[in-house]
C-alpha cells in the first residue's frame, strides 16, 4: 500500500506564504512524482493562503519544470491580487532551491446572475458493477496508479485501436475523509492517457502544462462517488500530445482540462 492522496498531498505551514511538504516515495509517474499529486499539493498551500470559503478554486494551471522526487519540499505561494470577488495567486515548488513547478489558481465566490439555461447531453455510460477493474500499476502503468481504481468502459489500453479517447469510472481506492479541490485536480490527471488506446506498447511520459476547471463545488460531491471520465486527444506531434478531459458526476460535468504530455522514451 501507498500513503493515500489526503497524506501524500499534505502541506504545512512555515510562515506567511510559506509550507513544506514531503513527497511520498511510490506515487511516481516515471522519474518524478505524478503531475496530479505536485499540482495538489500546491492547490492545498494556495487554499491555505486564501482561508475563505467563500473563494473556491475554479481554474488551475499549471507546469512543472523538472522531475519533483521523493523526500523534502517547500512551497511558496504569491497573492497576485485579491479583489472584492476574486483572489489570483501563484504557487511555487522547490526542492534543494530549484524551482520545478509552478501554477496559478483563481479563486472566486459565486455571483448572483441569472444566465440562460445551458444544458448538455451526458456520455453514455454502462453502470460501475458492468465494468471489469483494470489494475494500473507496474509493470504496465506508474506506481501512483496503486493509489486510484479504475473500471474502463473502453477502449482498452495498448490494444493499438483507431480512436484516440478513452472512458471509464475513477476514484481513490481509499476513500478520502471529503472531496475537495486538490483531489479533483488530481483526478482530472489520474487517467491513463488517450496515447495508449492507439499504441502497443507502455512509454514512460510526464505532464508537460495543465488548465483544469472546477466547475462544481467539491464539497457537493459524495467524495466516494465513482466519478466518470471521458477523454481524446486534440493533437500529437514532435513527441508531444494534446487532451481534452472531463469528469462527470450523474448528469452534471464537475470538472475538465486540457492536458499536455511529453513522451520520454
């Protein structure tokens, strides 16, 4: 077993805009740390920074520089502007004062407006219990992967198909005490990628950049709910590849991003 998402993301603080953390061995995704694990720690420390609950992380972007390893990090988050509505900050990560990620996070509370109804057709899904578990660890897929279970509704990984996508139903295999914005960051990242619906073979690879959207309070969400996620690919070129993603609560779209990768090998 591996220290669940709520130990491994956990930050403390050590000043005014300042936290440590440490990155758990066994939640890699090649080299480094998994990019949803990195990214939810720095969600946590900009939380922590904000302290209304008022102001909810609707966007996050983000890049991480070089490999984030296991042992002793700190992190460093700047309020960019804090306005009557919304707070923009950055967050940081080091480890032996490098600098290898970065994010930024818009926080905002909800504005009484009255738009147009928009509404949009669900993916069609077959139900969790129809699904076979598929085990994401190695040797075919990174070790964070212990960490998540996942049911695919298709198409299966390495099978070398034409449809660059996939499908299926997500969540921790350890139930989080509640679902909060840097869980479904990770989340939104946690997903195999639509690479391997087309290729025969597994290729280590890293996220390269990240822009997720919360579009739903996490709070609502049963934090043991089996969340669905649809994905394709956009583009794929000079070993770099482009996905849209989308995590879905019933009826309701909770969560997107588009996510970029790299191909190491």
């Amino acid at each position: 077993m591996i220290a669940t998402f709520e130990q491994a993301s956990a930050v403390r603080p050590t000043g005014p805009g300042a936290f440590e953390a440490t990155v758990p061995d066994g939640w890699q995704q090649g080299r480094g740390a998994f990019g949803g694990l990195v990214y939810g720690m720095l969600a946590r420390a900009m939380e922590h920074v904000v302290a209304d609950p008022a102001r909810r992380l609707r966007t996050f972007t983000g890049d991480i520089a070089g490999p984030v390893l296991p042992g002793p990090a700190t992190l460093r988050v700047q309020v960019l502007r804090k306005g009557s509505k919304q707070s923009n900050l950055q967050a940081t990560l080091f480890q032996k004062n490098e600098p290898l990620a970065v994010t930024i996070g818009v926080f905002s509370a909800s504005r009484k407006v009255e738009p147009p109804v928009f509404t949009r057709e669900p993916p069609e899904r077959a139900d969790w219990d129809q699904l076979i578990p598929y085990p994401l660890e190695p040797p075919s897929g990174p070790p964070f992967g212990r960490a998540y279970e996942y049911r695919s509704a298709g198409p299966m990984p390495f099978t070398a198909g034409r449809d660059a996508e996939t499908a299926g139903y997500l969540r921790e295999k350890v139930v989080p005490s509640r679902r909060d914005a840097p869980s479904m960051v990770a989340l939104l990242d946690a997903w195999w990628p639509t690479l391997w619906s087309i290729d025969k073979v597994y290729r280590p690879m890293a996220t390269v950049s990240f822009a997720g959207q919360l579009l739903v309070d996490p709070a609502r969400l049963d934090p043991s709910e089996r969340l669905f996620h649809t994905a394709r690919m956009a583009a794929l070129e000079d070993g770099y590849f482009v996905e849209l993603r989308e995590l879905w609560s019933g009826d309701a779209c909770v969560g997107m991003n588009q996510q970029t990768y790299v191909i190491l090998g």
